[in-house]
C-alpha cells in the first residue's frame, strides 16, 4: 500500500460519498498526563447499505498519535492487518458488524497549535472543529458521521479537580492514588468536531434556567481563580438568549446542564460543543474597569451564537464543510437578531452592515474571494471567513426578506424538526423554506455557489407630464479567481420616496392601485424597470432600506439627494450611508488634491452632514456616534486601484481636523456633557451616550491642539471604566508626546498582570499614528509581555498593526510588509492557523500601487521559499501572490 502524506491536494465538493460505516456508539477514556495522556476508544460499528460500502475497508483520521494497541472485535490485530501512516489508519478487512478497540498515547504539553487536545495555563483543553479529534484518536473526523458519545475522564485530583466533556454528568469516583474520574453522557449523536473535554481547577459563576415546559437547567461557567464575578454578565446574555430562542423560534435546550469554560490560549472566539461551550477568556470575563462597552457587545453576541448552536448546528449539523455556512450564516443572523432585539435595532444593522462592507466587500473582491458554499478546500481552517460567516447570515436574511418573517419561522421550524439529528445540506434548508413559504426562491442558490459582490446600478427618468418615475435597475457580480461567468442573484430591493422638502412620498405603482410609503421590489433578472407616479416634481429616491441585500449600490443621485437623505430620511441605515457616501467621495478628492500637492477643498455638504449628525445627540446618542465617524482607510482602499494607502491617512487626518475646528464649539459642548462620575450600566442607553462621548472626543482630538490634548489626559484621569480609559488613551495617541507616555505607563503599571486588558494596550500603540510606528511595533514585539503562543496577543500586535494602521502597514519601502512576515514565519511554527489568518491581511496588497505590490510580492516570495511553511499559511500566501500577479 502506498505512504498517505499530508498534501496540498484540494478537496473537491463534486467528490463527497458517505462514509461507508455507521458508528452509531463510542466510549472515550481518558488517562490524562501532561505529555503523555493515554487514550482508549471502543467504536460500535456497522457496514451502510449501499454498492459503494459493500468491499470499503475501514479508514480512519489520525495525525500525531502513537498506536499502542488495537483490536477487532476482542483480538488483537496484527501488523499486518492493517496499514498505518502519517494521516490515519485504514483496516482493509472487517466485518459488517464489529467492535473495535484503540489505544493511543498524546503529548497535549506539545500541541501549540491549540487543535485536539492541549494544555492553557496548566489545564487540558480541547479545540476539535474542523479536524482537531484526528488529533485525539483515531476516527472518520468528518461532520457526516454522528455517534452516541460516553466519556471516561482520570485525572490526578489535586491538578485537575474539574472534569468535564460534552451532556451529562452520570458518574464520578475516586481511586486510592489520588486520582480519581468522571463519566459523561451525551444522549445525542454529535459529529466529532464538537467533542470536547476540560480538565482543570477553576473558580465558578454559576445559575440556572427553567425551560418553557419546566426543565431546571444547570447553568455554570467555569473562569480562572478570583475572578469569577467578572462572568456574569455573560451569564446573564446566556440566560436572555435562552428565554429569547424559545419566544422567538420555539426552540428549548435540551440537557440537564449547559458549561461554559473560558481559556487563555484559544484560536478562536468559542466553540459550541454539546452542552460545553468553551471560549476565549476575552469573550466571557467583563466589569467595567476592564471591558468596554464594545467588549459587552461582543459577550452578549458570541454567548448567544454559540448557544444557538445547539440546533442551528449541534442538533442539525453540516453534512461537509463545503456547507460550513448552513451552520454559521445561520447561527449569526440568529445572534445578529438577538442583539437587535436587546439593544437598538437600527444601530445593530449599521453595525453590521459596516462591518460586512468593511470585511466582507473586501474579501469578495480580492484574491482570497470564495463562494458562500465553495466547491473545494486545501485547508477548511482557512475557510472560516467574513463570507461563510457574515455574507451566509445576510443570505438567511434575504430569504427572510423575500418569504416574510411567519413564513421564516415556519421554515426554520421545519427545517429543524426534519433534519434533527442528522447532517444536511444547504440543499435541505432551502427546501424547508420553499415549503414553508410556497415561495420557489428562484436562483437564491446562486448566493451560496457564487463569490464576488453584486454591483446594483440604478438610473432614473421623470416624466413631469405624466408625473411618472422610471427606475431602471441592472445588476452584474465581477470576475472573481475561478469564476468568470456569473448569472444575476434575487435582490430584494426595499425603497421609498421624498420630495424636495425631505417630506416622504406615498406613490403609486404605475398600472395599478398599488399605493404605499415604502415598496419591497424583488428583483429576479439582470435588469428591471419598474414605473412609479403620483410625484407634481422628480422625487428623492432611498435605496436598499435597512441594507435589504448585500451588494454595492452605484445610483444616479446628487449631491444634493445624499445630503437630503442624511438629514431627513426616515429609515437609519439610508441615513447613515448617504452620509458615508459624502464622507468617501469627499475624502477621495482630498486625497487626490494632496497627492498633486494642491491646496483641498472641503465640501460643505461634509459640513452640514456632521451639524446634522450633533443634532440626533440628544434623541439617539448611539446613532449619532455612528454619524460623525468617518470611513476608515481600508474602506477607501476598496474604491481606488493602484491606491497610495498614505495619502488616503493623510486625507481622513486633513478631513478631520477641518471638521473638527469648524465644529469645535458643538462638539466641545456636546463632549462636555458628558460626566465620567456618573454611575455606570450596561444598558444601550448609557453605551450610546458614552460611545457619543468618545466619538466627540476622537474628532476634537484631530484638531492637535493642547487643549484638546488636556481634554484627552484629564478624561483619562477621571475616567472610572474601561470604555472611558480606552476613549482618552486612542485620543492620545493622536498627539504622542510626554501625556501620551504618562498613559500609557499609568495603565502597564496598573493592568499589567491583567492578560485581556493589556491587549488593549499593545493595541492601541500597533494602531497610533504618532512617533515611528515601525519602531513602536518593534518594541512592543519584544516586550516581555509579549508572547507568540497566545493568539489574543499575538492578535493585539500584528493583527492591529496590519489592519489599523494602514500608511505603516503599506510603506512604500516594504518595511510594514517585512515585520508582518517575519511574524507569519515565527507564528507559523507554533500555530498554523493563526499563522494563516495573519497572512490574509496581505490581501490588501492587491489595491496599492505598483512599488508597494512588488515589496508584497517579495515579502511574501521569501515565506513561500521556506520549505516547512504550514499547508493552511501557504494556502492563503498562494491566492494572494496569485492576485499580485494577475
């Protein structure tokens, strides 16, 4: 038989087959030692019915496992009965039935890669999605095989006096060394990315639910020692997600006890493992002299995803990764609606509308750009994306959008009870939907099989003799790599109408009696004309209300229309956007004005638009935060080719102190009505009136003047949360300079022993613009908090750097590209995934002008050279020296 290797060899969508056995139960026992845990697996087996299963000899996942025994049915197996590498264990010869046995030895103590199993600050944690189990045990580690699950834990007591896995508890016990175990049940077949085990010793925080139908549930959530009141915010969003799943979408948790675990070390947000979630600490622990409102939000969001994982994904899982979105767009748009429903529903959409553009847009128009449901993988930890994630959950909504609510949630109802406990498709979930809705969906699953962003382009034309509008919408989806021929995707189109006064319009669908404020237009072809009347002069037209599907909009409106728009329109997300559309073209001509070295001009439409947006402080502190913050860079480098990332720094830095001297007198009364002393509360009301605060405070601080920069340090001073403290000290970092010091040593010296918070430290300094950022960057990176082995912090410096701070980032002398390499490659050897997700800020690149791309291309040809580069890093650096190339 030939030597398997682990290979670059893509996986193909086109080449699913079941696996050709059923594993209907497992028993796992765990003897755990630091370096060297010993586990033993007994598998209940049988052959599926089917032509392809009927010779298939048995084949199993295993990546750095040492084989001690094996077994078949009782007798050990020979050497020569089965056949053993680098990537599993096949067994040529079985039976239909069978039992069989495997006993493996581990070293978790090794496992910096934080997949499988492994040790956070003296505890044994698991990470098991995607293919993390193969590094546990021998098993079929895909998401198609489910099984019943009991697990054995044996531990010394004194080390680890906590024990858990995934169900219920059924049994524990002690033996006469000091050892002693506990059995685990889980009731319910899981895939084996959702395993999980935790061995430690922890404080607790700890509550409980009662269900619809009167089931006590045991709440706990598991922390480091002395910290444990830090946690109930997130139990508190635990049990709001719980009470709000059953109202919303009848759905009830089902076993006795649901654990929460936060660690240390962790590559990702969480992980939604039946009955034992298991998150990064920095999305659990919380109070207000540690976390920001934004670290709330994010708590309160991530605690119900993940909870809502248990049916949108535990119950009913993915039958392969190609469908990876059928769990995780889903499970965000549930989440996405939870945080509407507990805070403001309109600022929520802008939030994610902002980040999905700022993202998502970016992706879909780049080299790494890839189909909702992609048709192969080399590596699915590089899977994981704004696209799977953010752009699947804006498909859910546009099926919500075009079915109607009710309909919805029938559908998922459906979709739920039928597919319960088995591995679907996306196939299976818009069926559910077509059923429930009578609605064919026609063409919706081009949104999952098609990369690239829609371009909707709308015309218009008013007949002042017959008073009728015509709107003439095209839409066309851009090459993407791979993909060269795209056909048209249903957009729902949510619009209405304003004349000249910002008055809103009730017109009449021409041809009919048809009347209404606000119009819901389906759109099911490449092009669409449609006729309005009932206007005495051509109305102002707002487009993709509530950002009704996610593409990009290019209309036919004036200057004068955005600036009516941002003032008057009754809906946010069209408010907010016309807004940002001045901001971006204005700031576009700046940066052209500067790069030519002539003297810019600032429009007054910018002007007015940031007077109007102090006028909503005192009915929505939230909103108008949102208002006066300017698009990022990133977001500007999305509409220019062969862009100079420094001149678009320069812009926004010009834009905003212009603004901020002529509004330094609204803003500064604005900003002065805040009082840092007041009582502090988790509430959206008192969020909103602190992130207006800080909003102020970041454009009064463009002006460099001392007495904005007194303003900042006296802030600093008086601030009593997070959320203050992180306002004055990214203020300061606008000037540098003695006061800025004087920060930045008070809050080493006062949080340095706190990990989560000195993120936010070694964050905001990657991201300052002031001094030399390249020497700021390297003396963060050798700082002796500083470590490569914990993603958080690696995070905190180069992916803040990478993305934040884009003029030192995009260097022309390829400096900024240089240090993110040089991180890659160290990172690489201890975690490939992190290592991987690092190297997608190179795709940026492909935006900047020529020297920058040539220093990209050359930072990321040295990478490719090294031999042991990790397939998940080399992957991502391929796709994008491909985009650098093209």
């Amino acid at each position: 038989m030939v030597m398997r290797t682990i290979s670059q060899i893509a996986v193909q969508l086109m080449d699913y087959c079941p696996f050709p056995f059923t594993i209907t139960h497992v028993s796992l026992v765990f003897d755990l030692n630091q370096e060297h845990t010993v586990v033993t697996t007994m598998m209940t087996v049988e052959r599926r019915v089917y032509d392809g299963a009927k010779e298939a000899p048995f084949q199993l996942d295993g990546v750095g496992l040492e084989l001690l025994e094996l077994s078949l049915n009782g007798q050990k197996l020979d050497p020569n009965d089965y056949h053993l590498d680098e990537v599993g264990l096949i067994i040529p010869m079985v039976p239909d039935a069978f039992k069989l046995e495997t006993k493996v030895a581990i070293n978790p103590a090794a496992n910096t890669a934080l997949s499988g199993l492994y040790i956070s600050a003296g505890r044994f944690c698991t990470q098991c999605e995607a293919e993390g189990f193969r590094h546990i045990t021998f098993w079929p580690d895909r998401p198609d095989v489910m099984s019943r699950f009991h697990v054995r834990i044996e531990a010394p007591q004194d080390q680890f006096p906590t024990l858990l896995s995934n169900g219920n508890c059924v049994a524990i016990g002690q033996y006469g060394d000091g050892r002693h175990w506990a059995s685990w049940d889980d009731p319910y077949p899981k895939p084996s990315y959702l395993f999980a085990l935790v061995a430690g010793s922890f404080d607790t925080w700890t509550d409980h639910f009662t269900t619809r139908s009167g089931r006590e549930v045991s709440l706990c959530i598991y922390v480091d020692h002395g910290v444990s009141p830090r946690a109930s915010y997130a139990m508190d969003a635990l049990k709001r997600a719980m009470a709000w799943d059953e109202k919303t979408f009848d759905r009830e948790y089902d076993l006795d006890v649901f654990n929460i675990v936060a660690v240390a070390d962790f590559n990702f947000g969480a992980m939604e493992n039946k009955g034992l979630n298991i998150f990064n600490s920095a999305l659990v622990l919380a109070d207000e002299t540690t976390a920001t409102d934004t670290d709330y939000e994010a708590i309160e969001a991530v605690v119900a995803h993940e909870y809502f994982h248990n049916w949108s994904g535990n119950r009913v899982t993915c039958r392969d990764w190609f469908q990876l979105s059928l769990k995780e767009g889903l499970t965000v748009f549930r989440d996405q609606e939870f945080s509407a429903d507990q805070r403001s529903r309109a600022v929520k959409r802008i939030q994610d509308s902002k980040a999905l553009r700022g993202r998502q847009f970016s992706e879909d128009s780049g080299p790494l750009a890839h189909p909702v449901r992609p048709s192969s993988y080399v590596k699915i930890e590089n899977f994981y994306t704004t696209t799977i994630y953010e752009k699947g959950a804006e498909i859910v909504r546009i099926i919500q959008t075009l079915i109607g609510e009710q309909a919805f949630k029938d559908g998922l109802n459906l979709y739920f009870d039928d597919y319960d406990g088995t591995a679907a498709t996306i196939e299976d979930w818009l069926h559910a939907m077509r059923m429930a809705s009578d609605n064919p969906l026609t063409g919706i699953e081009r949104w999952y099989d098609q990369a690239g962003t829609p371009l909707l382009t709308v015309s218009s034309s008013f007949d002042e003799g017959t008073q009728r509008l015509r709107l003439f919408f095209r839409q066309a989806t851009p090459d993407t790599p791979g993909q060269t021929t795209k056909s048209w995707v249903p957009i729902p189109i949510k619009l209405a109408f304003f004349d000249h006064n910002g008055a809103m319009l009730r017109l009449t669908l021409a041809g009919t009696e048809a009347a209404a404020d606000e119009w819901l237009i389906p759109m099911a072809s490449d092009r669409l004309v449609i006729e309005f009347e009932g206007a005495s002069r051509q109305p102002v037209a707002s487009y993709l209300r509530g950002f009704s599907a996610p593409v990009r909009l290019r209309a036919d409106q004036t200057s004068a229309d955005l600036a009516l728009l941002a003032a008057c329109d009754t809906d946010p997300f069209v408010r907010w956007e016309s807004a940002q559309t001045i901001f971006r073209s204005s700031l576009l001509l700046v940066s052209r004005a500067l790069a030519k070295g002539e003297e810019p001009e600032i429009p007054d439409d910018l002007h007015r638009v940031f007077q109007g947006s102090l006028g909503e402080a005192g009915r929505d502190p939230a909103f108008a935060a949102l208002l006066l913050r300017l698009p990022e860079v990133p977001d500007l480098m999305q509409l220019q080719a062969n862009c100079n990332p420094s001149n678009l720094v320069a812009a926004r830095v010009y834009v905003r102190s212009v603004i901020a001297q002529q509004l330094d007198g609204p803003l500064s009364a604005c900003f002065a009505t805040y009082d840092p002393a007041q009582e502090f509360s988790t509430g959206a009301a008192a969020a909103g009136r602190r992130a207006l605060m800080a909003a102020c405070l970041d454009l009064l601080s463009a002006t460099g003047t001392d007495r904005a920069a007194l303003r900042a340090a006296n802030l600093f001073a008086a601030a009593r949360n997070m959320t203050d403290t992180m306002a004055a000290l990214s203020a300061l970092s606008q000037f540098g300079g003695p006061r800025y010091d004087a920060a930045l040593n008070a809050f080493r010296n006062h949080y340095q022993d706190n990990a989560l918070v000195m993120d936010k430290w070694f964050r905001v300094q990657a991201m300052a613009l002031c001094g030399d950022p390249l020497t700021t960057y390297a003396t963060l990176r050798s700082d002796p908090l500083f470590t490569l082995t914990n993603p958080n912090r690696v995070r905190a410096l180069g992916g803040a750097f990478a993305q934040g701070n884009p003029a030192a980032f995009h260097r022309d002398d390829g400096e900024g590209y240089a240090l993110m390499g040089t991180l890659i490659s160290d990172v690489d050897r201890l975690n490939s995934a992190l290592a991987a997700r690092l190297a997608t800020f190179f795709d940026s690149c492909v935006r900047v002008d020529e020297a920058r791309r040539l220093a990209a291309f050359r930072t990321i040809e040295g990478l490719l050279a090294n031999n042991s580069l990790s397939a998940n890093t080399r992957e991502i650096l391929t796709k994008i020296i491909s985009g650098l190339t093209a």
